[in-house]
C-alpha cells in the first residue's frame, strides 16, 4: 500500500469506536497534506469520528498557523474563524493571504450534538508551492534535438550546501515526461508525471520534499525527459503528431532549500545544466518504449559522474502562460502481479499470460549476452496457436515504417549479468505478454512481472453479493474504470488513450461510488475549459492535438461538462465545481438552442455499439440536451443566479414539450417503437411527463421481458436501463438482465474469462472489440443504488442526507454494500431469512438518512413494528430492520 493511500485510510477513513467524539480525515484541496497548492483560498475539509447514536456536529472552528506548537494550543495566526454554528465539513480559507513557499498547520475544533467540544483534530498541514508564474526562477531547457530524434535526454548539474539544511522542495514543470533524481535516487514513487493537459494552455508542475535526500557538501540532479503526449512521434489516425504544441520536451525546474539560520537558496534549471542522450532509443505514450543497455552510462545523476562529454543545455520558450500546481492523485504502478503461467512456444518465443487484463507496464529480468535483443509484445488475445494477437487493438495506428511496432517494448542487453528493463514513459492495456529472443535465453514464470498502473484513487466503495457472477461483474467493471484513468478518463488503455467523453459520462457515477476521484475530475474539467471554442463546443476526445471537434461531439457524449460537474456536486457536496464550470456549460447549452431552436437535437452519435437494434439520434441527443439544460437550471439556482434559473427552467419546459410531442405515443404510452433504449433513456433523465412515467415503465418492462431478459442496448441505452427499471418500480426485471450468464449481457463477458468489461457485446465481432473498455460500466453504479439503495439526496448533497432504498430482488440472497462520503461510511447490507429479509444500515456522524422499504410489507425496527407507508427517517448510527 503506497503513503498517501495508508495516509488516507489512517485518517479519512478512520473507523469510529468507543473513543471521544474527534474530527479526523482532514484533507486540503481533497489531498492528505499537499505540498505545493496554488490555490488562494484552499478547501478544508473533516469528518466527525462519534460513534453515539445521533451523532451529529453542531459547531466548529477551523485554526490555521505558521507554527505547530501554536496551533496545537488554538492559536492560529494565518486565519482562526469564530465558533461556527455550522453542521458543514467543508470550509474555505478566508485568513491572510497565503504566501509562498510556506507550510501551514491547521486543525478543527467541533461541538457534539449536545454542544460539548469534542477532543480537537490532529494536527494537519498544507504546503503552498509557488503561487504564481513571477515566482518562478529556472530557465526552460532542453537539448539542440529536434522532433523527430527518437532518443529520450539527460539533464545533470551538481551543487554544493554550504550549511546545515532545514527543508528542500524541487519544483518541477515539464512539457513532456520526466523522472527527477537527486543523488542517483529516484525521487516520489509517480509514473507518467506531469499529466496529460492542453500543453500550450496549461502546464503543470509537481512538487516534491527532498530534504532526506540532500547531502551535506556536493550533489547532483538529475532528469530523464520522455515524450509524452507533447511530442507524439508515433502517428495514428487522431493525428497527435501534428499538435500545434508539438515540440522536444523541455523543463523548468526550482530547487528550493531553506538553511537552519533560515536563509534560502534556489538551484535552478539553466543553460549551464549539461545534456546528453540516454539509453531510451524511443518512447512513445502510445506504442511501446525500446532500450539500449549498452549506452547506459552509470552513475549519470550521481556526483562523480563526468560529464565532460556532455553538451551544455539549450534554453527553450515556455510552453504556457499558465503554469499550476498538479494537486491531483498520482497515477503509480498500484499493484504487482506475477505471472500466471508461461508457455514456451518455439526455439525463440515464450508467452507469459498473467492471469487478467490490465492497464500498466511489464517488467522482465534475463541474463544473456551484449547485443541480444529481447521484444515484449503486449496484446488481450491470444491466436489459436499461441501467439499473441493485436488486431483487435492495433487497428487505428498508422505507422510509417517498422522500427516502432504497436506495444511491443525492445530491450537490448548489455551482457553484463542479470538484468532488469520497465519503461518509465509508456503504458499498455494487456494480459499476455509474448518475449523473444535474437538469442537464447533462459526464462521461467519469475523472469516477467506486470504492473496494475493507474491514478491511485483510494477506494470508498465496496460490492459483495451471494451471486458470484455479479461480483465478478463488480470487479471487472472497477478494473476497467481504474485501467481508464490516468489523470484524465480515457476510452481504453492500448488502442487509443483518449480522452473519450461519452464513456466518462457513463463511467463517472460508478468512479465516484466505488473510488475518491474527485481530483481526477476536476483536473479534467480544467481540460474542458481549456479547449472548450468561444462558441461554447467542446471536442469528443479531450485533451486534444485538435482531432474531435468535427466528429463525435454531440450532446450524447460532450455532455460531461454539465454531468461530471453535478455528478461531483451531488456525492461530495462541494459547490466550487459547478461554480468554476458554470459559464463553460452555459455557453454549450446556449451553442445547442442556436443550431436546433426547436429544441429537439439530432447532433450526436447516438446510441454506440447496439446490440441489434438502433434508436433515433435525435431522441437520445434530445434527451441529453434536456438533461443538460436542467442541470444548468440547477446550478444557477444553487449559485443564486436568478435570471439565468428563469430562462433555462423554461427552456427546459420547451425541449420537454418538443420532445413528447413528437416521439410519445399517448394513445399507447409508447416512445417511437417502442425499443430498450427509446423507453430508458428518456425515463432515466426524467423527460417523461409524471402521469405517463408508470406506464412508460411497465412498457420497459414488458420489452426487456420479450427479449428474453436480455440487453437490447448501445452504451447509451446500456447506462439508462438499470436505473430505469429500478426507479420505476420493476428492479427484479433490472435484477434478472444484470444476472444474465447468456449472450447479450455482462456475464457473457465474465463468463468468457473476462476481467475487465469489454467494448462490444459481441465477443467475436468484426469491429469494436478492445477487451478493456468502460463505456458500458453503469452497471457498477447501479449496484450500489439499484440493489443497495444507496442514494445521495440532490437537496443536501454529498450524502448529508442519505437515501436508502434498497430493492430485496428475487434470486439474490445476500447483499452487502458500503460506500465512504464525504462524512463516512454509509453500509446498506441485506439477507433473506426464510420468509424475511434483514436489513442493516449505518450512516455516520453528522448526517441523517431516509430509509425507503417496500410498501404493504409488514416491517420492524430493533423489534418494534414501523410502517413502511413513507420513508422512515433516522440519524447517524446503526439500525437493523425486519422486512417480512
């Protein structure tokens, strides 16, 4: 388990026992201690550790200093609010304004539920970094390379401190890849930093604490540059080596160190730093990464090294005008996983299958003599002879020659040993991993281990139910959603990378239920921002090198601008998201009501990868137009912008109308024929007018009941279609297409051998059939909600308000399901008993719950007959209901 997630589960997650009601879990910006936010008025956020029965918060004060000791004592000389009347966990700062380069300590001090104080928080502190772009005080560098020269550069200099030091952070911002060294020490455990933005908009720098690693008297830095997406030198069909930006990668770094007698001194990137080139022959994001052992030059970051040889550094433009702080959770190689089995082919081929699909790299260690070339194919599928088959992944790359094959790592050996290759610039998406050789080479299932990488979410959600199949489904579907995410969501991890806004709109309510991804979000966000034309559209993949903005870009997919920002909204409680997004979704709805005034929308892409039947666009484009328009009118409210709640509530009205009047039947209580997803879609996102939502319900129902209780779906239908069913009423129907083990449906997939959710329902079809999509994970979700009930309540958001409607389904026997807010664990667990069903919730401190059971059943509650006649409302603890 990597620091920042023990952190998290230390702190954010603490389980509430018999000690003292205490505020625990504090986070800045959503982060556990960040160093280097850029934030001017950061985000404080707690939970309440009280295990009484009601527990509840009914005053706080948040204490922010320069000092510990001080801090400690309730001084706070930065910001020290009054005694808060407040249940809220969320305050931002509004003291003195921050400077930079400073750390700040922090902590809450809280007011029970009978307005006693609660033992204070620990103490908890946040780091700012540079503040600003004035602050910085590198040169941007490179080498003299151009584009197209395939070997990754060295950067070395050395320094010496001269007295006893106090604390050193190194600042670093890059327009490419890096990996920094001090002292021939690697430094942080992240991969693929920075993330993925619209370079010539926005540049990201990371900070790291270095002061274990300085040495008194003599040092070295050192920094590897990959390629990134910045200079994408493969060609593939979305034209990412023709980005406007493209150019060899380049840094600016700030080595920040702070003496005991409290003077600084800041070693910083210039043209005196000297360059060479590396042993990475070529790295590609989106290929593969080749290394030559024999160029390795030992010791390059370390002090002795000379590096007479080397070429001073080549001063280069800034990216951007707009260089912030990365506050984001790190992608890191999460998990090891050794190979399952190896299979020896021929003379010259192994096979190394380990056992599941994931995103991430391989690394392998062999001995063998200088000059052998080792290549590591990377593929989901095998052929019938063993081989590894890429061609249901490779289809979109365009390669103009032969010496950068698709996922296929090339190492060269030097001849000294045993040695080890893992790329430091690239990621795949596979499970089989096909090694040969230019000579022989002894292997064994040891000599290959893959790495699970990923943006390092912690989870908070969890899904265990008495059918193996459905856990399975559970499992699979969080593989994929965690093999997409890697500072931004993308479409799969091997074929393309995009950032593909349609799957993320369907996978995002399942992300935020099962992981804490809301760094990764808003992050995200700031992308749309960034590419977002004057006219209010977006491209369908973001970033982007400008590929996207002619094709696939309609409501049904672009929507993410108004639907992340809510879906956000409504499990964290946190307004800022809408807040920043607002005029950026305005402008999108306003683009759409000039181009289809009639407010019915045929832009779109409609309902992708159907199983057989294909719906209208215009009625699912429509649809999400709506959805749109009524969470602009949301957010206005919320935002108290009056005017602007006014217009788009009417508007709203007018596509609502529009839309009924042409594709509602009255006569039949039927939308257009009558398919999946023409009756899901418009149930899901609530166009359906009140006194026609039952028997549009039961016209759902009795479709999905004449296919046999199989999907009949693209990604659109395949996200509405659950919670449909479930919301309307008809979850054992919803139950009885999730628990399917035929074709079409997810257990198809899971029993098939599949560990992640695939692209196609079609196992063998002839397009679309990348093994490791998310573009139909809402299934996730719907577990948590449309079995477990567990529901944020849209009028106090962020599970302050807790909805439980659990739905006891016909053919499932146990469930149980738990998922961490913003103020704790919320657990909905359930177990038939005979002829009853016992049902366990918990909601934690500060919060309050309506618990929803099935209507006519009779019901108890710790033994004591209830009514079931309307929601029964309880507040924090644990409850145990009887439902015969």
């Amino acid at each position: 388990m990597k620091l920042y997630t023990k952190l998290l589960v230390a702190s954010l997650f603490l389980s509430v026992s018999a000690f003292a009601a205490q505020p625990v879990g504090l986070r800045c910006e959503y982060l556990v201690n960040p160093l280097g936010i850029d934030a001017p008025h950061p985000r404080l956020t707690w939970m309440l550790a009280d295990a009484r029965q009601g527990a509840k918060q009914s005053a706080y004060q948040v204490i922010v200093g320069l000092d510990s000791a001080e801090v400690s004592r309730g001084i706070g000389n930065a910001w020290s609010t009054a005694k808060v009347n407040s249940p809220a966990i969320l305050a931002t700062y509004q003291g003195k304004g921050l400077q930079p380069y400073t750390k700040y300590y922090w902590r809450v001090q809280a007011w029970d539920k009978d307005g006693v104080k609660t033992t204070p928080s620990a103490i908890s502190s946040f780091e700012t970094g540079l503040m600003g772009m004035g602050n910085w005080k590198g040169t941007w560098i490179s080498d003299h390379n151009g584009v197209n020269v395939k070997p990754a550069p060295y950067f070395r200099t050395t320094f010496s401190t001269k007295k006893k030091v106090k604390s050193a952070r190194a600042y670093i911002a890059v327009a490419g890849l890096y990996e920094l060294y001090l002292n021939g020490e690697k430094i942080g455990n992240h991969r693929l930093d920075p993330m993925y933005t619209r370079f010539d908009r926005r540049t990201l720098y990371v900070t790291y604490d270095v002061t274990a690693q300085v040495a008194t008297g003599k040092n070295a830095i050192g920094v590897l540059l990959g390629n990134g997406w910045y200079n994408h030198q493969s060609t593939a069909v979305w034209d990412f080596h023709l980005a406007a930006w493209r150019a060899r990668p380049t840094f600016c770094l700030d080595f920040r160190i702070t003496y005991d007698d409290g003077t600084f001194e800041t070693i910083s990137s210039n043209e005196q730093w000297k360059t060479s080139l590396s042993p990475i022959t070529l790295n590609s994001i989106y290929t593969a990464e080749h290394y030559d052992a024999q160029l390795d030059q030992p010791g390059w970051n370390t002090v002795d090294f000379d590096d007479k040889k080397w070429k001073p550094a080549f001063a280069r433009p800034t990216p951007s005008q707009n260089i912030v702080s990365q506050q984001v959770v790190p992608v890191r190689a999460v998990e090891t996983i050794p190979a399952k089995s190896i299979t020896k082919l021929d003379d010259e081929s192994v096979v190394f299958d380990l056992g599941r699909n994931i995103s991430g790299v391989s690394k392998i260690t062999v001995s063998g003599k200088a000059g052998t070339v080792i290549r590591l194919k990377h593929g989901e599928r095998l052929y019938k002879n063993g081989h590894v088959d890429l061609s249901n992944i490779d289809l979109h790359y365009r390669p103009t020659d032969d010496k950068d094959p698709f996922q296929v790592d090339i190492f060269t050996l030097s001849g000294k040993g045993q040695e080890s290759f893992m790329p430091k610039f690239n990621y795949k998406g596979f499970q089989y991993v096909e090694v040969t050789s230019s000579e022989p080479v002894e292997l064994n299932k040891e000599s290959l281990t893959g790495y699970f990488m990923h943006s390092d979410v912690p989870p908070v959600g969890t899904v265990a139910t008495s059918n193996p199949t459905i856990n399975k489904i559970w499992y699979a579907t969080n593989n994929s959603y965690l093999s997409n995410l890697f500072g931004y969501p993308t479409d799969c991890p091997q074929r393309e990378k995009n950032g593909w806004t349609g799957d993320a709109i369907i996978a995002s309510e399942t992300g935020l239920y099962s992981f804490d991804g809301i760094t990764v979000y808003e992050k995200w966000m700031a992308d749309h921002r960034d590419e977002q034309q004057p006219n209010g559209v977006l491209p369908s993949i973001i970033p982007t090198a400008g590929w996207g903005y002619e094709w696939g870009n309609g409501p049904d997919w672009t929507s993410t601008i108004a639907m992340i920002p809510w879906n956000v909204y409504l499990f964290y409680g946190d307004q800022k998201i809408l807040a920043d997004n607002y005029d950026n979704i305005r402008r999108y709805v306003n683009h759409i009501n000039d181009l289809y005034p009639s407010g019915l929308c045929s832009w779109g892409l409609g309902d992708w990868v159907p199983v057989k039947s294909v719906s209208p666009v215009e009625l699912t484009s429509t649809c999400y137009y709506y959805a749109d328009v009524t969470i602009l009118a949301k957010a206005a409210k919320l935002l108290g912008k009056t005017d602007d709640y006014a217009k788009y509530t009417t508007l709203q009205a007018k596509i609502k109308k529009a839309f009924n009047d042409k594709y509602l039947n009255e006569q039949t209580a039927n939308y257009n024929k009558g398919l999946q997803t023409e009756l899901a879609v418009p149930l899901f996102m609530g166009i359906v007018p009140d006194n026609f939502k039952a028997k549009i319900a039961a016209k759902l129902a009795d479709r999905v009941a004449a296919d046999n209780f199989h999907l009949d779906v693209g990604i659109l239908g395949g996200k509405a279609i659950m919670n449909a069913l479930s919301d309307n009423g008809y979850a054992d129907v919803a139950y009885k297409i999730a628990s399917q083990e035929t074709f079409p449906s997810w257990g198809w997939w899971i029993k098939n051998g599949a560990t992640t959710l695939y692209e196609n329902w079609d196992i063998d079809a002839k397009s679309d059939i990348s093994l490791n999509h998310i573009m139909f994970g809402g299934i996730g979700a719907w577990l948590y909600r449309g079995i477990g009930g567990i529901q944020p309540d849209e009028q106090q958001s962020g599970f302050k308000h807790v909805v439980l409607k659990p739905n006891f389904v016909a053919g499932l026997n146990e469930f149980d399901g738990s998922h961490t807010g913003p103020y704790g664990k919320i657990t909905s667990i359930w177990k038939r008993n005979g002829n009853a069903v016992e049902y366990t919730v918990t909601i934690p401190a500060n919060t309050t719950a309506g618990v929803v059971l099935p209507q006519g059943k009779k019901a108890s509650l710790n033994g004591k007959a209830i009514s079931t006649a309307k929601a029964i409302e309880i507040s924090a603890g644990t409850y145990r209901f009887t439902i015969n």
